[in-house]
C-alpha cells in the first residue's frame, strides 16, 4: 500500500509540476543578483504593514532590489519534495503567467523593456528606452506608472491552463495565479522598505502592444519603489 502511494505521489508530481510558462532566452541575458531567502522583517509583519503604495520618493532601485522583487514575483525556489517549484503556487504546476520589467530608474540597468527567465534569474532585454509615459496611458493615465522607478508588468498565456482545464482554468486558475503572484511583490516589496500597488485597469490592446505579445493576456502591473511617506507603522 505503502509503495503503492509513494508511485502515486511521484507521478502526480511528475505531471503535475510543470513550471512551464516561457520560451527559454534566444539572445543575450542580463544575470541578476542571487536572491535573498531570509530578510528581517516576519511574514506576519509585512502582511500587518502593506498597504498599496502610489507615492514614490523619486529615488531609483537598485539591481538587488529588482531582483529580490522579481524573484518573490515568480523565482525558483526549492520545496525540499520535489527539489524545485517556483515563488507562487499556480494550477496543476501549468505556470502560465509572464513576468516582463519596464524599468525606468534602475541603477546599472538600461532603462526598457525586459522579460523575467526565472530559471535562470536573468532579464532577457527586449526594447530599448523608457516606456512608463506610454504605460501610464495605457493605465488611463494612472501617474503612479509614470512616477514610479519601475513597473513589474504581468501576462497570461492563457492557453497554458486552459488546455488542461477549459473554461474554469481561463475563468479562475489563471487570475488565481496572478493574485499569488500579486501580493508576493506587495509583502516583499514591504520587507525591502518599498512599496507597491496592483494596477488592473488598463487597456489590454495598448499594454499588449507596448509588451509586443498579442498572444498573451495583461494582467497586472505594479508600479515598484521607496514609497515618499512611510504607510502604517
Ligand atoms: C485586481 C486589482 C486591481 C487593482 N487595480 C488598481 C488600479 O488600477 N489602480 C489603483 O490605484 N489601485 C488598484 N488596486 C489596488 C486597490 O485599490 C487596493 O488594493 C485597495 O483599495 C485596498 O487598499 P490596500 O491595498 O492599501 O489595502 C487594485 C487591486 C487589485 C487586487
């Protein structure tokens, strides 16, 4: 009986934890500080502290920051089981969510477009410039995308779950996913003395077109950075 559900656990594992989402990099890569996986403020603090965040101070980020916060976004982590999983739990291990930074004040990074390759901790740079204004109108305007030193943009390929789970992965699974993912950089952008805001209002067409994938779903974006007042205390 015994050997029996250990078979059962392995195959389940096997077909359940895909942690696909993503096309591994065709060009260049830019690598990423190694994350941190312990920091000093308690789980049970940030989730007391965050509050959305819309105010930015109007200082930059630092590359480590940017790579703590992607990382909490959608980083491989180790689950001692199966060896290896990533930041957020997703539906049947699918992982159909994109994660691209616009990133406009960022020291020692060009100010563009890149996308997340969580499996190798790397942007892959994708489009050269700032494009935060063109973000922001996108986002009818919200000045938080403009002012902000960095904006986490994230994208569903929506027929990764639905696929395997029809209209209830389309409808539910992938927007659950996100949520995880959301509030990931919402408690480590609050560790990191940061803030944050999830941004869902915006017009799909033009976010697609700045992302310059048609075929994937826009989400979310957050707007990232030190907050000009302090939230609760
Ligand atoms: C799915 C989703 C979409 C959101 N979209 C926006 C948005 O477009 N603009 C905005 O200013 N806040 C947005 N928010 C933030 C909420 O307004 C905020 O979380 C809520 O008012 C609670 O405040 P708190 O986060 O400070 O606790 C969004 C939050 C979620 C979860």
């Amino acid at each position: 009986m015994r050997i029996l559900s250990a078979v059962l656990l392995t195959l389940v594992l096997f077909f359940s934890a895909d942690l696909s989402s993503g096309q591994e990099p065709a060009g260049d890569f830019i690598k990423l500080p190694s994350p941190e996986v312990k920091g000093s403020v308690s789980v049970e603090e940030a989730i007391d502290k965050r509050i959305s965040i819309r105010d930015f101070s109007g200082e930059g980020l630092s590359l480590e920051q940017v790579s703590q916060l992607l990382w909490a976004a959608g980083g491989a982590t180790s689950d001692g089981i199966t060896g290896a999983t990533r930041a957020y739990p997703s539906a049947g291990g699918l992982y159909p969510l994109e994660i691209y930074l616009v990133a406009g004040n960022v020291q020692g990074l060009e100010s563009g477009l890149y996308r997340y390759e969580w499996r190798k901790h790397a942007l892959i740079p994708l489009e050269k410039g700032d494009l935060r204004e063109k973000l922001a109108r996108a986002a009818l305007s919200q000045r938080m995308v403009r002012e902000a030193p960095a904006v986490i943009v994230v994208a569903a390929k929506l027929e990764y779950t639905v696929r395997r789970y029809g209209q209830r992965g389309a409808e539910r699974y992938v927007s659950m996913d996100a949520g995880h993912l959301g509030e990931n950089v919402h408690l480590q952008a609050h560790s990191l003395g940061l803030g944050a805001v999830m941004v869902g209002a915006f017009s799909d067409k033009e976010v697609k077109g700045i992302i310059g994938r048609k075929d994937e779903m826009p989400l979310y974006m957050i707007p990232v950075g030190k907050p000009a007042l302090r939230g609760k205390q």
